[in-house]
C-alpha cells in the first residue's frame, strides 16, 4: 500500500465500518476470495506457509486458515488498526499467524526470515501501488515462493477504455445506492454516492491497472500459468504458479 493509502486505513474512524462497507461496495469478495482458494492446488490437510499481502480486517486469512487449518499465515499491513481489527475476527485461530506492521513496498526485509512460502495471496490491497512498485511487489513476493508454489490476487481493475469504464462505474455506483436502500446517507442517491467514490478513492490512493496489464506484471514477475480465474466488470481473480 501506499504511504496514503496506509495513512488513509490506519484511522480507527475509517476502518470501523469497513466491513460493513466492503459488503456494500463489493458485493462479490466472498465469492472472490471463494475462487482464489479453490485455485490453490493443495488438499486441505496441507501444513502451507502463506503470505497474506495487505491483511487488513483479516477476511481472506480465516477464509484461508478455514480451508487449511494445519497451515500458518504470515500477514503484513501497513496500518496497526487495521492489524487489531484482524486479531479479533481471527480469535483463537490468530495462534496461526504471525502479525507485522510494515510497508509491502519493503517485502523482502520484512520476510528476510522466512525460508519460502507455498502461498502468496492478496485481497483489494495491490491496487493502491503504481504500475512500478506492483512489479515491485510481485517479484519480490514471487522471489519468496517456493518452485511450485501459488500467488492468487482478488482486486479490481480498470478497464481498457473510458467508454467501457464509464458504463461499469454506473452499474457500479446503481448496484451501491440499490443495495444501501437509503438506509445510508453516503449512498442515498447515484450523486450522493459517486461524490463519496471519488473522494474515498482519492484519499486512499486508488489507482488500478488495466486486466491487461496485471497479467502482464505476473508474467514478467516470474509466474507461469498466468490467467483470469474470474472476472465481473472490475474486479477480477488473477494468478499464476512460480
């Protein structure tokens, strides 16, 4: 994440109702990080190493220790509250996950440690970085996994032109207002709603790439078997193995 975008999650005012705004604003994350795991190869008694890229309220982590429950979770977040927020929806399984503060863009000095992963998994976080530090990011992540092991992103993503975009941003800011059912002053109306979107997305740093060019980050980060396990509008479910 970026230095804004950590500043922007590390607000205990901010990430209070960020769940609660997740299933309003994205709608398809559980069935996203649904797919992610199903991708991952391995039989549920496995005892993997993960590396959960951008923990925040620690939503794809218990889906994961859910899925494999003999499996130990490394999970790095920019932003302390975000980290609590994770520690008290994990509970009793958080005894599986070892907790670090500290800037991805800095991924190698973080996990220097660490022998190698099986998994790297991210949710809604890789969007925040450049095109540059995406690359970045990645490689060092790729750096960090084993030969066989899987990297599985859930973002969202941009479309390849502004007419096509611009359509999707209307079914998307309809879908919210339709789903908040004026129970929301923020999403009582599609004006009320997209002035909201635009200065969310450009407090927290918001810059996501084209499909196009996330797949071509993984390739060039080291990954093979590279594709799209799911795709709705803007939010895609993007892999590969090292």
């Amino acid at each position: 994440m970026s230095r804004k975008s950590i500043r922007a999650y590390d607000l205990p005012e901010r990430v209070a109702a960020y769940d609660t705004d997740m299933e309003l604003m994205h709608p398809n994350r559980s069935k996203m990080v649904q797919v992610a795991l199903e991708v991952l190869p391995f039989h549920s008694d496995a005892r993997l190493r993960a590396l959960d890229l951008g923990v925040g309220t620690g939503y794809f982590a218990e889906r994961f220790l859910e899925a494999f429950p003999q499996s130990s979770v490394h999970a790095l977040d920019g932003a302390r509250t975000m980290i609590d927020l994770a520690k008290a929806r994990l509970g009793s399984r958080g005894k599986s996950v070892d907790f670090r503060v500290g800037d991805m863009r800095d991924l190698r000095e973080h996990f220097a440690h660490v022998e190698s992963f099986d998994v790297v998994y991210s949710s809604y976080a890789l969007h925040h970085l450049t095109l540059d530090e995406k690359m970045s990011v990645v490689r060092a992540a790729v750096s960090l996994l084993r030969p066989g092991g899987w990297f599985v992103n859930a973002d969202i993503v941009v479309a390849d032109t502004s007419g096509v975009e611009k359509r999707i941003q209307e079914i998307r800011v309809n879908g919210i207002v339709e789903r908040a059912r004026g129970a929301d002053p923020r999403f009582a109306d599609y004006e009320a709603t997209r002035r909201f979107l635009d200065e969310l997305e450009a407090n927290e740093g918001d810059q996501p790439l084209t499909l196009k060019d996330d797949l071509q980050v993984l390739r060039e980060a080291g990954l093979g078997d590279v594709a799209v396990y799911w795709l709705e509008y803007r939010e895609a479910v993007t892999g590969g193995r090292k």
